[in-house]
C-alpha cells in the first residue's frame, strides 16, 4: 500500500504544494462530498428508479474502493478512439478481451469501461463478478483527412441484454457535430436510465478555433477549467450519473477568442485561481457541486513518471471534491504486475484519510 510518506515523497517537491492547498473560492463546505451513503443521501433524491440506484451501487460498492465513495474504472475503449496499434502494440496481450477483464479485477477497479466487442467477447464469463460500462458512441479513425466525430456503435437495449451496468458515451463539445451527439446521447441515456442502468458522460471539447497552443505563449484551451466546467455542466443537464473529463491544465478559454461563449469575471477573480486544486474545483462545481460525481481520466503513459503522474491528478481529483479516477493506458500499457501496481497506487490516494478535500 502506498503511505501517505509515499505519496509525498512521489509527489516530491509539489507534496507541499498539492496537499496542504485551501480552496478560498468555492470552499468544501458548498459541496456534496463522496461518501459511503452517496447513492442513499444524494441519489435517492433524484428522479433515478431503485434499479439505476441498484446499479450506480454495485459500481460503489465494487473492488478496493468499495464503500467509500470513491471510484477506480479502467478504460479500454481505446483500441477505437486511438486505434489499436497505437493502444495494445506496447503490451499485445491486451488484443484478448479476457485479459482487459482479469487487469480490471486483479486490479481492484470497480468497474471496466469497454466497448461492445469486448463485452460481449466475455460477458458470460465475467459480467456477474465486475460492473460493465458500456461504450456507446467512438470515432473512428480511418476516414483521411482525419475527422473528429462521436457514433453510435450499438443500442443501449444490446448494452443491457449483455449485462452491462451503466452505459458511456463521449460528446465533442464546440464541434460541428455537436449538436447532433448532445441529441443522441441524450435519448441513450434516458433510455439506459429506463432500463436500470447508470450512465457515464465523456466531456470532452474539439473546437479548433479555441486551440492556440500553436501560437506563440498559447495554451490548448481544450483543457481550460472554464469551457471544461461548462461542458460538464451541459452534460449534468442531459443527466448523466458520472462526469469523466480531462484534468484542466489552464483557465481562460472564453476570454481567449473574440464571441466565443459568456463568462463572467469573478470565476477568474475569485471563484478559482491558478492552482490545479482550484481548477479542477470549478469542474466539481460545475457538475451540481458534486451531486453529480467527478472523475478525472488518467491521460496517456509517459513511461517512466506515468506513477508520479497518476499519484498527482488522483490528488487533485480528490482534494478538489472529484469521485475518483478512470485510467488505462497508464496501466494496461505495460506488464500487467507493474499495471496491477499503479492502479493499486492510485486507489491508496483514495483510501489514504491524509488527504482531505481542500
């Protein structure tokens, strides 16, 4: 188990910095906080059927998390999003659906994310011992010139016939295709919450006009806290259970570009400052002030600081009023005792009382 001397130690110089951060603009006490009786206290008053409660518990309830509010999901739905040459090419075992399964549980995650080949590879096999998500919608990346577009890949009535127990989708806020996906995925989880099962919201921005980090001194606005925070607010607004979203990197995103958006001058004054506890705050914020659980996704494996690299979004998720993290190619790309290993690290941080909401 990683100690709390290790998660300073790995934190190193930034351990000061990230654990003994106050959040002065919006404070822990606005919050609805993770906790063991979330589903009962939050949930139960909400317009979710006992079998959508049923099913968000099993996810709360599963793996080395279980019982505490908190949430470790593993990812694989990447050999589509980031094909899978570039996904499975540095470990291939994970071509085999049954061994993205075995990492998820013998790496104590509540639940797999995954896509509905894999599912349905194995589900016979594994869908009654770890909670399934389902990916509805991928892009797909064999059209050239490359275009960035969320489909529907399957039904959520499939999803369910092959026992999944919560659907995911992805929208690509600030796209041209927007409109249509913020339309689809709606409908799928109105249908998924009338099946009994819970759903998941990929928040993710594609707006190239906001993406100046081609510019000299610019910053990709695409992780902004701000336009971040509005796309998990649209994506509480079409109910999703669970917000997944980048960690935010900067703020500023709609006084960046001349029209885009509204704003207002005390998220940037006051409400949040540069500190990443802050920022990610203003998307915990953003999702009903935690009535709606936060997780941050891991981001891709850097090799050699993927540990340090996890150890710290899983602190400012967590410090920040977040549910937990969903990380894969951190783990699945690499053998699969090191992937059991940092999933385990990044399940301490949960687990570890020293790190408190800021």
């Amino acid at each position: 188990m990683t100690t709390d001397t290790d998660i300073e130690r790995l934190l190193g110089d930034r351990a000061s910095y990230l654990l003994d951060h106050k959040c002065e603009g919006i404070s822990r006490d606005m919050l609805t906080l993770p906790g063991p009786d979330f589903v009962t206290d939050v949930v139960a008053g909400s317009d979710r059927s006992p079998q959508v409660m049923r099913s968000l518990q099993s996810l709360f309830d599963h793996g080395r998390l279980g019982g505490t509010g908190y949430v470790s999901i593993l990812p694989v739905d990447q050999g589509i999003e980031h094909t899978a040459a570039a996904s499975f090419a540095p470990n291939p075992i994970y071509f085999d659906p049954a061994a993205i399964v075995e990492l998820a549980l013998d790496g104590g995650c509540n639940a797999v994310a995954t896509t509905f080949g894999v599912l349905g590879a194995v589900s016979r096999r594994f869908a009654h011992r770890i909670p399934f998500i389902v990916k509805l919608n991928h892009n797909e990346l064999m059209t050239y010139p490359t275009t960035y577009d969320q489909i529907m890949f399957g039904s959520v009535a499939r999803a369910h016939e092959l026992g999944a127990a919560g659907v995911g989708a992805t929208i690509y806020f600030g796209s041209a295709e927007s409109g249509r996906q913020i339309t689809e995925v709606a409908a799928a989880f109105e249908e998924a919450h009338r099946r009994g099962m819970f759903t998941v919201l990929w928040c993710y921005l594609r707006n190239s006009a906001i993406n100046l980090s081609n510019e000299a001194g610019g910053v990709d606005n695409h992780v902004a806290a701000d336009a971040t925070g509005q796309a998990n607010h649209i994506g509480v607004t079409i109910e999703a259970d669970i917000i997944k979203q980048k960690l935010p990197e900067n703020n500023g995103a709609f006084n960046s570009v001349p029209g885009f958006g509204k704003t207002h001058a005390a998220v940037y004054d006051r409400l949040t400052s540069q500190h990443p506890v802050d920022l990610c705050r203003w998307q915990v914020a953003n999702c009903y002030l935690g009535r709606v659980g936060l997780i941050n996704s891991g981001g891709a494996s850097s090799g050699a600081t993927d540990l340090t690299e996890a150890i710290e979004t899983a602190v400012v998720n967590k410090r920040a009023g977040g549910v937990g993290l969903i990380s894969g190619r951190k783990a699945f790309q690499r053998p699969m005792s090191e992937g059991i290993e940092l999933l385990g690290a990044i399940q301490d941080v949960y687990l570890d009382p020293a790190v408190t909401i800021a």
